[in-house]
C-alpha cells in the first residue's frame, strides 16, 4: 500500500468515526401516565438503559415524569415513547397545561377518583362480585355465581394481568400484578372462584384508591405551576395587547391591575402597589412595592396598578425555577429509601422461595396438597412488599411539597432527613440575623467647644442649636452632601436618612475617596470631610479633646461612628447601625427549645458581634472572620456537633454554606446564587423559617420509621398467620392493601404541617 493509499485510508476512517462519534446529549421530559408504585419507575429506567443511543433515564416516581437524555443520531423521542408504551405504559412529551391543573384542582375528590382508567372496571368488578355473593347465599341461579366470579376476575383483572404479562416479557422479576395474577387463577383451579373475585376486586380497588391519593400528594406541585396566569397585559409603543406568556421578552412592559397576578419576573417603571409574596416566599404580610423595585411571578398586586419592565422570560422566571427544583428533588432518593431499595432486592426473591416451598415440601411429605398450595398462593399476596417501598417517597414528596409553598426550598430528600438530624446552626450577621442594610441611628453636631448638642444616643434629630455649631438637620445635610457621588453602603444609608426626612441637600464637588478611611468634597468652596477616626487623627491631626467619650459610648454600643468635620474642628458625628431582624429572637430562641445550639459567624468586629449576639441571644460567636475562616469553623463545629446547618446569604457565605451539612440561603426569592449554592434555600428573609424546617424535618423522620415499622410489621403479621392457616386470601389482599393505603395517607399529613405560631 502506497503512502498517498494509507494516508487517504486514515482520512477516510477518521470521517467514518466523527460521523459516528456521539452528539452532543438531547435532554427531554415526558409525562408518563400509568406509574403507580417505585416498581413502574425502576422498570422504565431499566428498559431504556437497555435502548442503543440513550445515556441516562431518571423516572420521578413522586411526579410521574420520565427524564431521558440520548443521542439523537442513534435514537429519538418516538422509540423511547414507543419503548415506553411496550411496557404498558403511556408518555407524551407536553407538559399539561395550566388549564388543565385548574380544571383538575377545581374538581373534588370523586371527580379524581372517577376519572382513574381502572376506576370503571373496578366498580363493574364489584357489582359481578356483588350479585354472585348473593345468589350463592339464597342458593339459586346454579352456576351463575360461579359465572359471575369469573366475570369479576376479567374484568377486574384486565389491568393487573395486562401490567403483568408486559412486565414478565420485558425480562423482569414477578411484580405484584404477576403474583396477584397467579394467585388468583390458582385459586380458581382449586375451585374458590369467590376468593379468587374477591382478591382481584380488593386488589382493583386498592389500585385506584393508591392512584387518587398519591395524585393528590403530586398536586402539591401542581398548585405552584399554576400560580401565573396563562397570559398578561403588554404595552408595545402606543397598543396594548394581551398575549400568551411564552411571547413575552424581555424588556417587554406589562401592566398589572389590582387584584391580579404578577405574570412575570420584573422592575416596577411606574406606580406603587403592596404585593403578597406568599406564593414564592411564604410572607404573610405583604410587602410595600414602588418604582426601581423588583417583582416575582405567581405573587399578588394587592392594591395599585403598576407597569413592570419584564427581567426574565417565562421559563426563567423565579416561580419556574422554584418548580424545576422542586421537581429535581423528588427525583433524589433518601437515604431511607436506598436502604429500603436494598431490602427489597433480597426480600422479595426469599417470600417467593418460601411460597414454592410450602406449596411443594409439605405434599411431598404427605400432607394434602391443597390446603398447602392455597397458604402458597396466600404468601403470595401478601409478599410483594408495596407499603415498604412507597412508604418513603410519599412522605419526602408531602415534606418538600408543603415547604415549598411555605417558602422553604429543600433540594432533595436528603437534605430534608439531614434538617432533621440538625444539632447546631451557625449563622452569618449581616443580611441573615440583621436586615443587611445599614441605617442611621443617631445624628449628634457639636458647639464649637466639643459638647453635643444633644443627648448621645437618642437617635432623634430635632433642630437643636449653638452658637457655634450646626443644627441636626444641618449636619445630615452637610454629611448628605459630602456623600452623594459615593457609593459606599454607610454613604447610601446617609442619604436613605436624609431623603427620609426630607433634608435637602446638594452634591459637593471635587469629590475624592480617602481609601480606608472616608471621603472629602468642596461645599460652597470650603473643604469637608467625612470618615472615620483615623482621617481625624492622624491624617488631620486633630485633637478631639471631649469628642472620644462620645465616640467610645457609640462603638460599645456595636454601632460604626462617622465623623464631620472642615479640616480644623470636628462638627459632628453620625451613628449607623445594621438593625435586627424582628424574628432572629424568636427564631434563636425556638432552636434552643429543640436543643439546638446556635452560633454566630461574621467578618465584622467584635464590638458589634457582642452586641448583636446579645441583643438576639446567641451565646457563642466568632468576629472578623473571612470566608475561609468561616469553613474553618464550620468543620470544627461538624467535629463536636456532627450535623450543622450553616445559613447566610449566599453570596459571600458561599464556601462555608458548602462545606456544611446543610447549607441553608436566606432571601432565595430572585437570587440565582442563593439557588444554585444552598441545599436548601429561603425564599424570604425570615430566620423563623429554620425552626419551622427543623420541625417539619424531623416529623418527616417519625413519619418515615412509622411507615416503614408499619408495612414491616404488617408482612412479619400476615406471613405468621399463614402457616397455621389462620390467613386467607382476601384477608391478605386486604392487609396488603389497606397497608399501603395507610402508608400514604400517614406520609400525606406532611402536606398539612403548619408554621409554629
């Protein structure tokens, strides 16, 4: 082979390679309908990893949704659809619009339940089993009864034994549908076609009543999608028009009338209004809104008509976001459910070996063998183990349900049994026990001789006057001025306060920042200066003489002192503090009842740590720490406490909210870092959300070892009672059953837990 010959062979080769080389994944999401226990979920997941081209298939058994990414060279949405429904399932790749859930939601109970597929043929399997039992019990009809037993079981058993049937030739392990199947066409093989009716009707009924309750436990993120409307006002130059969501851009201007919903995440351009943020941040109050401020989707314009700049599109949006995470965390197994998963994977092949055994050993001992065979089949029903599997996953889907529409958003199952194991919490300062926005608190001019001119510390700024000094009102005027280029947080809360009042002032010129220690402008040509005790100083070389006691009062009151003055005199002083969050008490307080130690970590200085951990009654506390600091901390905390939860903003706080157990964000509501860091996130700014956390984590704790000792109990129960034969048929669908309908409905008193007070 010639050289030109091997190099055109390579080239060819390597183009056949790249047009077989992989693309780059396509992710779809399907709604699978027909999912009715983790079985269904694990079936699907199995079967299409099986399929040539697809990477990854994660069913959400919780939200009966199917997440499958695949190379759309080798495969497509139709073959996975296609393999989907081989399996006796149905998939469609739209999501079910808003319309739909509000005509669902706006139905009752029955109207669900009716609307089941199985709910029909469960009823006419009823009625056939109904009218046997009574002609057998006036002994007429001849072989009608028996006739009607039989039509009970077909129609009954249509469902189970088509589920079956496509489970045993998909290459699966007997499901309950296969045993229950089994169980009954045994039962009328040995001639008790009314066992055999009554198991399969129980078990039909069973079925439709799991499908009703667990839909109504998927509801609870049904309500949040349906929290924005279908569309909006849009003011496009002169027109306005009302147009779908999806058509909406950013930039677009939507008016909002009172009384509607926010359809869109947005700025306010014009008008005021007070807004419920309850659907996304769990407030109850509600919250005042004007021009430049920010608003959410699904929240409520309560009283003025307002126009908002539109920020994100409809997919964007924070309610969407909140939706797409919520439903991510009902994919994630606890920790109780892996184990749970693994006891079963042993469990159930050994119920099966022992069913054989009994309906085989005995006999060939002598014994009769129908007797025998009827407690096998018997076994049979009560082994697949339903309630164990479910137990779990009803209960985190209930927690992370009602704690999203309290504004509390748990990532995954996990972090909410880990909330629960919580014995201590650190939390940041500023922005998390306090407001994070600093605000004056005293304004003090002195006289020419260095006394106040006004009692220190009463935080009130009426005119008072010297001689020689400045009123209140002038110094904040002065400082105003000095300030107003700045954009310093103690200069924008200095002219917060004196727009606050309505004290006018006017930019100095020739503004210069003073790197560290304040600023200087020239007001009406005179110099003035601004900043803290050192500029004073050192830097000016002034005495301040009677001034430092003043000072000195205002730092041990955790408070940062700035300083007025014209290069030769100091005229005043201003106080600015960052003020407490009215519930960080009330919060602290309520996680010391639960034995819980709380701790502060700031980066700001001790003086102010001291009195903040004070004021809010936290008895441990470490200032000025940076960020790496922080993680320091957090992981010697983790050496003496085990499980801690870190809360903070998520910005700054980032690497400690990640080295913790559980990483709690505060003020989640439009903070993409406060979403993407924290493993659980705070969509409002109330400290009270981590007790009500801690409270609804731990009762999910009880709720799941209740389930899960329950459905235990109940098996350990049944297969006892087998063997002296005390257990028939219908009795052991019924505890089969009624096992797993208690389980749910035990996990869906979550839905209902309320915030303490």
């Amino acid at each position: 082979m010639t050289t030109q010959q091997n190099i055109q062979q390579q080239s060819l080769r390597t183009r056949q390679l790249l047009e077989r080389a992989p693309q780059k994944p396509v992710t779809h999401t399907l709604v699978v309908k027909g999912i009715h226990c983790a079985d269904c979920a694990t079936r699907i997941e199995k079967t299409l990893s099986q399929v040539e081209g697809v990477y990854r298939a994660v069913v959400s058994f919780p939200a009966s949704k199917l997440k499958v990414a695949f190379d759309p060279i080798v495969t497509n949405q139709a073959r996975i659809v296609s393999e989907v429904e081989r399996l006796g399932y149905s998939a469609v790749s739209e999501e079910p619009t808003k319309d739909d859930l509000a005509g669902k939601q706006g139905k009752n109970g029955l109207f669900l339940l009716l609307g089941d597929p199985k709910t029909l043929p469960t009823l006419l399997s009823g009625k056939a089993l109904v009218l046997g039992f009574s002609l057998q019990l006036l002994e007429v009809g001849g072989i009608t009864p028996t006739v009607l037993y039989a039509l009970a079981i077909i129609i009954g058993g249509y469902h189970p034994a088509r589920a079956g049937l496509l489970s045993l030739r998909a290459g699966f392990s007997f499901d309950m549908n296969v045993l229950m199947i089994i169980a009954v066409f045994g039962a009328a093989a040995i001639g008790e076609w009314a066992e055999g009716a009554t198991v399969i009707f129980l078990f039909s009924l069973g079925n439709a009543l799991e499908s009703y309750t667990l839909e109504k436990t998927r509801q609870s993120i049904q309500r949040l999608m349906d929290l924005s409307p279908n569309d909006a006002l849009v003011r496009r130059g002169e027109e306005e028009l009302r147009l779908p969501l999806e058509e909406i851009q950013v930039g677009d201007q939507v008016i909002i009338k009172p009384g509607e919903r926010i359809p869109m995440d947005g700025e306010i351009i014009e008008g005021s209004t007070s807004v419920n943020e309850a659907p996304i941040t769990g407030e109850s109050l509600p919250v005042e809104k004007t021009v430049g401020d920010e608003v959410f989707a699904g929240t409520i314009n309560q009283e003025g008509a307002v126009e908002i700049q539109v920020t994100k599109l409809v997919q964007d949006t924070t309610l969407a976001r909140i939706i797409q995470l919520v439903e991510e965390a009902q994919e994630q197994r606890a920790p109780a459910q892996r184990y749970v998963d693994i006891f079963v994977r042993y469990y159930t092949p050994a119920v099966i070996t022992l069913a054989v055994g009994i309906a085989t050993i005995p006999p060939l001992l002598g014994a009769p063998f129908i007797p025998w065979f009827y407690r096998a089949l018997t076994l049979l029903v009560v082994s697949c183990p339903c309630a164990l599997v479910i137990s779990t996953p009803v209960s985190v889907v209930s927690a992370i349900g009602n704690a999203a529409r309290n504004g509390v958003l748990i990532k995954g199952g996990v972090y909410l049994e880990q909330s629960g194991a919580i014995s201590a919490v650190a939390f940041d300062k500023t922005g998390t026990l306090t407001r994070g926005v600093p605000q004056v608190t005293d304004i003090i001019p002195f006289s020419g001789d260095g006394r106040a001119s006004e009692p220190v510390g009463t935080g009130k700024t009426r005119a008072v006057r010297d001689g020689k000094g400045l009123t209140a009102e002038g110094l904040l005027s002065l400082a105003a001025a000095i300030e107003a280029r700045s954009e310093h947080p103690l200069a924008e809360a200095i002219r917060r306060e004196a727009a606050r009042q309505g004290v006018a002032f006017k930019a100095g010129e020739n503004f210069t920042t003073l790197t560290g220690r304040g600023a200087r402008a020239e007001i009406n040509g005179q110099q003035y200066y601004i900043g803290n005790l050192r500029l004073f100083t050192t830097d000016l070389g002034l005495d301040l003489g009677e001034i430092t006691p003043y000072w000195q009062r205002l730092q041990e009151k955790g408070k940062t002192v700035i300083l007025v003055g014209d290069g030769t005199r100091v005229l005043g002083m201003i106080a600015i503090a960052d003020r407490v969050r009215e519930t960080s008490l009330e919060a602290v307080q309520a996680l010391r009842e639960n034995g819980i130690k709380t701790i502060m970590l700031t980066g700001d200085n001790k003086v102010t740590a001291r009195v903040i951990a004070g004021e809010i009654g936290i008895e441990t506390y470490q200032a000025e720490l940076m960020p790496e600091d922080k993680v320091r901390a957090i992981q010697k905390l983790q050496k003496k406490h085990r499980v801690v939860a870190m809360v903070g903003d998520g910005i700054n706080d980032a690497p400690a909210l990640a080295a913790a157990s559980v990483g709690i964000a505060m003020g989640g509501a439009g903070t993409d870092t406060a979403l993407e860091t924290a493993d659980i996130a705070l969509m409002g700014d109330d400290p009270m959300k981590i007790p009500y956390l801690v409270g609804l984590s731990r009762q999910a704790l009880r709720i799941i070892k209740q389930n899960i000792a329950f459905s235990l109990s109940v098996k350990l129960a049944a297969v006892a009672l087998i063997f002296p034969g005390l257990l028939n048929l219908w009795l052991a669908i019924l505890a089969d059953t009624g096992a797993s309908l208690l389980v749910i409905l035990n996990g869906m008193r979550l839905l209902r837990f309320r915030v303490r007070g």
